[in-house]
C-alpha cells in the first residue's frame, strides 16, 4: 500500500513540474491544443522527472533502512537517466533538423539528418541501456 501511494505521488508531482517546467521552456501553454511533438516533448520529459522522483525516493528507502547502495546499483541508475536524456535529445535535434530541411530547402533528403541524430543520440542510449540493464542484473 505504501509502495503504491508513493508512485502515485510521485506521478502527481511529476505531471505537476511537467506543465509548469513545459509553460516555463516554452513547450506547451495551458489552454492551446497540443501538437503531437509537443506531446512527445510533455512525455518526454514527464519520464524523465518521474524517474528522477523515482530514484530519489529509493535512494531515501534505502538510507532510512541503512541499506548499502552499491556502485554497480549507482552507475546503473544514472546510465539509465543518461539514457533518457538522450533520447529527448534525440526528439528535439530531430524537431530542429525538420525546421531546417523545411526552411533552407531541400539540400539533402530528411532521412540523412535521422541517420545521423541516430547515431549520435540513439545509439548511445541503447548503449547506456544495456550497461545498465546489466549493471542492475542481479548476482546469482
């Protein structure tokens, strides 16, 4: 029951910080109809606060019961973190890439600039991710 109640606290304050983190960036303006990027930007960044929310709060689990986190279970929560904040970066490289191609005609197909945020943000994520995912494996 306690586990439950915190995610849920969690997830208020999260959605709470994402309108008024999306209203302070510019993001989103409450009352206007959101376009889908700006949804995947909402999203976005709701998963990445929710995450943080998360981990802090198992962070606090942990030292209230003088629990050892240890350094493998720390390097897997913030290549995971990494992660995320790729993978938004991603989303807004590739916003601005369209704006690009859109404006300055069309130098090159839009296909090449995905390739390319691909592999600069993307790849690097699925990278951090199985680091992590590994890092967090449990010793048998």
């Amino acid at each position: 029951m306690k586990k439950g109640l915190m995610v849920i606290g969690t997830i208020i304050l999260a959605v709470i910080l994402t309108f008024i983190l999306g209203e302070e960036f510019s993001l989103y303006s409450l009352g206007t109809k959101p376009t889908t990027l700006t949804c995947i930007h909402l999203i976005s960044l709701f998963a990445i606060l929710e995450y943080i929310f998360l981990t802090i709060c198992y962070i606090i689990k942990k030292r209230r019961n003088k629990e050892k986190i240890g350094i493998k279970k720390i390097i897997s929560l913030i290549l995971l973190l990494v992660t995320l904040i790729l993978i938004l970066s991603f989303i807004l490289m590739g916003e601005i890439d369209w704006l690009k191609y859109k404006n300055m005609g069309n130098s090159a197909p839009f296909y090449v600039f995905i390739l390319v945020r691909c592999l600069e943000f993307l790849l690097p994520a699925i990278i951090t991710t199985i680091i992590g995912l590994v890092l967090l494996k449990k010793d048998k």
